[in-house]
C-alpha cells in the first residue's frame, strides 16, 4: 500500500511546488504593474554561435565516425553501426549549423 502512495505523493507535490513558483511569479509581476515599476525582460539580440556547435560537432562526428569503422574493420555487428551512423549525423549536422551561422551575417534588428 505505502510503495503505490509514494509515486502519487511525489507526482502531487512535485506539480504543486511548479504551479507554486509560477503563482508566486505572476504574483510578483502584478504588483510590480500595479507600482508602475514593471520592466518586462528584454531578450538577448541573436548573434554568432559561440564553439560549441563546433566542438559539439566534431567531438559527435568523431564518436560517430570511429564506431562506424570499427563496425567494419572488426566486423563486430550492426549493433554498433546504428548508433555510430546516429552520432556521425548528428556531428555533421551540428557542424553544418556552425558553417551556416559562420557565413550569415546575423544582425539583430533594433
């Protein structure tokens, strides 16, 4: 009986400590309209992406890349050849999003 209670304690606090903070924060925003002091955030202009779409990438490609040859070399099954062409793809992606980004000019508008 108390291992069923437990999940359904966790689900019910957990939700309610969510709903909690986003009360508090509407809460918090209302009275901050109502002073005439509320500033809404405004968000970072969009600029280049930083190396991590490059280290990313080439960290993934490489995983990806080894585990395909080392599928073939050694014959070791498809086991690991779906998940190394899933890294192999995911790498290529991000550093194709890198190079893309590299030579568009992004601007913010303003």
């Amino acid at each position: 009986m108390a291992s069923t209670l437990i999940p359904i304690f966790g689900i019910v606090f957990g939700c309610g400590i969510a709903l909690l903070a986003i009360w508090t924060e509407y809460r918090r925003d209302r009275a901050l309209i109502e002073k005439g002091l509320y500033q809404p955030e405004k968000p970072e202009p969009a600029g280049f992406p930083d190396r991590g779409f490059l280290v990313t990438g080439s960290i993934l490609g490489g995983i990806g890349i080894a585990l395909v040859v080392s599928t073939f070399v050694f014959q070791i099954g498809k086991a690991t050849g779906i998940p190394g062409f899933i890294f192999l793809f995911i790498g290529v992606a991000l550093l194709m999003i890198y190079s893309a980004a590299k030579k568009k000019e992004i601007t913010p508008k303003d």
